[in-house]
C-alpha cells in the first residue's frame, strides 16, 4: 500500500484543527486556561503505546468508531488533568462520579475533535458512548498494526495542556488497517511494481516518487519504524554496557510533524547534548538530547573519579560526547544491515543548547518551503539513576526514499551490528 503525502499533510492538519477545537471546548467546561501541543501522525510499535499507558497513571476513555475511518479514540487524562476535570465538574468527588465526569469530558471534546473529519472523508463517523478503561490493556486498546509485516500502528497523536499548572490529555486515534486504504490515496500496485529508474532527487519528487504522485510505500515505512525500535534497542544496551545503568527503550517510532513543531515540541526545558551528521542511505542529522539533570547523573555515573570543580563541567561534557557517540552507532547501525549498505557519522560534538541546535537543523535541512518533516524518535530511561534521555533523527528525505526503495522487508530482523565495529 502506497500513502499519498498531500493526504497526510491535509490528515494532520485536520487533526490539528480538532485539537484546537477540543481545546476550545475545554477550556469552555472547566474554565481553564490550556493551549495544544504538537500533532503528529505516528508510527510506532503497538507494545510501546500500550506499555506508556499501562505504567503512565492515566485515566483512559475509549471510543469505538465507524465508518471510513473506523477504528480506536483514546484519550488519556494525567493524574493533575484529571484531579482538574473532576473538581470543575463534579467539586472534587471520587468514584463512579469521577469516571462519569472523564467520561462527560472524553464525549464533549471527541465531537469537538471529529466534526470536520465526516466532511473531510465524505462520510459520517460513528462513534460509541465513552467507556472508561478500569485496567487497559492491549486487547482493550485495540491498535492495529499497518500490516502483516510489522509491529508498527499508525496513530494520530495530539496534547493538550493546562498554560497555568500540571495537568495534560493525550488524544490517539488509531485507524484500523482496513481503514487506511480509503483514507489515504493509494498508488495502482502495477505501476508501484514497474521497475524504477535511478534517482535523481533533482528530477524525482519527494522519496524517489515521480513528481505529482508523491506517494511512500507504508509497508515499508511501518518496517523502517520497527527498525527504530531495534535501533533505539541496541542504543539502551550501549548505555547498560558503559555506566553499569540498566536502561531500556520507552518508545521508538516515525513522526511526521509540523516542521514549526519539530523544535517546538522539545518545551522550554534546559537540555545539552550531541550532535552528528550521519551519511549513506539514508544520510541526514542526528541529536541525542539529555534535560541537564539527567546529563549530570548520568555523566557521573560514567566518571571514574569526581568531576573538578562545579556545575556541568568539562568533565560532564566529555563523557556526554563520548556517550553519545556509542549511542549514535548502536541506533543507526541496524540500518546499514538491513539495508546491506553503509551509514558513517561524524564525531559528536557537544551542544550546550538543544533548543537551538534543533531549530537550526531544521532550518538548514528542511529550507523554507517545506511544511511537514519526518523525524525518527526515541525516548530511553533508567529507574536504577534519574536519567533519561531522546535519541530525534532528521533523515533527508530524498535518502529516506531511497533507503525505502532499498529495504528489503524478508531482512528486518538482521539489525544486530558487529561491536567491534562500534568502537
């Protein structure tokens, strides 16, 4: 199945629009000042959704939907969103009371959220009456992976978030796998088999597609994002092996975001980290981005002897930069192997302000013109020190497409990389 890409930039806004009204309507229930995240259309695998919820605290709406875009509405209340909702509408009670107020909550924003999507896909949508979740799990989750080839679910991720306090709701709509193929436009399989000639990003339009179809293979995207799963795998075993810290991969996934939303997603928080240039197929940039607290701990960890001096020092520096050179290698070189090709990155240099060092990719990389961009994500975190840390790629996409074109699905599970080529 091939996904046009004016459909996904059209999905995403639609779903932006939603949340902006769903926003609309809650600040209207509660009378709460909020504001909406980033939204994004994601690719991730099935078991991270489900295990961020189960452990995350949230309280979890579900609805059922019917129709074109039949599939799951999730929306996850944190412990201060829902302690908020509650006390707007019912004073604080507990109990059943609680849940019907999530639920009453859940039903108004959801109408707010779908009202032009019927319009949008030509079709009505029918949703269920709200069912709160006691104990989700994955079977009541009901996320379906894009195909039989991948652990991989596609899901529309939106926020939002009280301006004046904690409290946050995430909104997740997975579609069904039968219902993609109406939703997105799909490229003629005969033409998708001719064989291709060489490409020219000149010539050729977005991933190697003729300019005009502009259409990526979700097959092999969905497998491309379990890669990142393997990838960000491989990453957390570099960081067990160096610090003595068991670290494990939290969620890994393809976004395709706003390109304002790239830089912007990462909040004000104060964070350090590296940066490399990665080349091959696919080539692009590659940040691994720590919040200061969790570089200090962490950098620490790896020091044989105390720092000299205070604060983050060149001490601190040198093992984040040597950290995220391992890191760097244990994520992308899944890719060569399944890819049979090579992928060489630049030594880590360290940066001392992400939030610039981001937006300066992104304006480098992605120039004026272009509205949406794919990142490749990944969030890894210890309990044993309070660290964690999130690994974003910025592939170009002309490479990507190549990369796609190139991916043989049969050789997904041969990510594993020889350590001696690591270090």
């Amino acid at each position: 199945m091939y996904v046009d890409m004016d459909s996904l930039e059209a999905l995403n806004l639609l779903a932006r629009d939603g949340t902006e009204r769903a926003n609309r309507a809650l600040a209207d229930l509660t009378g709460a000042s909020t504001a909406i995240g980033s939204t994004r259309i994601l690719l991730v695998d099935r078991e991270d959704v489900v295990e961020r919820i189960e452990t995350g605290g949230y309280e979890v709406v579900r609805f059922d939907i019917a129709g074109t875009l039949s599939g799951t509405a999730l929306l996850l209340f944190d412990r201060p969103a829902t302690e908020a909702v509650v006390d707007a509408l019912v004073g604080g009670a507990e109990d059943g009371m609680g849940s019907a107020a999530l639920k009453e909550t859940a039903n108004i924003l959801m109408g707010a959220f779908t009202t032009d999507w019927g319009d949008h896909l030509g079709t009505g949508l029918e949703m269920t009456a709200p069912t709160y979740l006691d104990d989700p799990d994955a079977d009541a989750l009901q996320l379906d992976p894009t195909g039989p080839e991948t652990d991989s679910a596609l899901v529309f991720h939106s926020s939002i978030t009280w301006r004046d306090a904690a409290g946050r709701i995430d909104v997740y709509l997975a579609p069904d796998r039968a219902a993609l193929d109406p939703v997105f436009a799909e490229t003629d399989a005969d033409e998708a088999e001719e064989p291709a000639d060489a490409f020219d990003p000149d010539e050729d339009g977005l991933f190697g597609i003729e300019e005009g179809t502009d259409s990526i293979p979700l097959e092999k995207l969905s497998v491309f994002s379990d890669l990142t799963k393997e990838g960000s795998a491989a990453a957390a075993e570099r960081v067990t092996e160096m610090t003595g810290v068991e670290t494990e991969t939290e969620l890994a996934g393809i976004a395709f975001t706003p390109v304002d939303d790239v830089a912007a997603q990462l909040g004000d928080g104060d964070y350090v980290g590296t940066t490399v240039a990665f080349e091959g197929t696919p080539s692009g940039s590659l940040i691994v981005l720590f919040d200061r607290a969790s570089a200090t701990n962490i950098a620490e960890a790896m020091l044989p002897i105390e720092p000299d001096g205070d604060g983050f020092t060149d001490m601190h520096e040198s093992a984040i930069e040597e950290l995220g050179n391992v890191m760097t290698s244990g994520f992308i070189d899944g890719w060569a192997n399944v890819l049979e090709t090579g992928v060489e990155h630049t030594p880590p240099e360290y940066v001392g302000d992400v939030n610039a060092a981001v937006l300066e990719l992104v304006t480098e990389q992605l120039g004026p013109f272009q509205t949406h961009a794919f990142t490749i994500e990944s969030t890894l975190r210890t309990e044993d020190v309070a660290f964690s840390c999130e690994i974003h790629a910025l592939p170009d996409e002309a490479d990507l497409g190549a990369a796609l074109e190139a991916l043989a699905v049969e050789r997904k599970d041969q990510t594993d990389a020889d350590p001696d080529d690591l270090f």
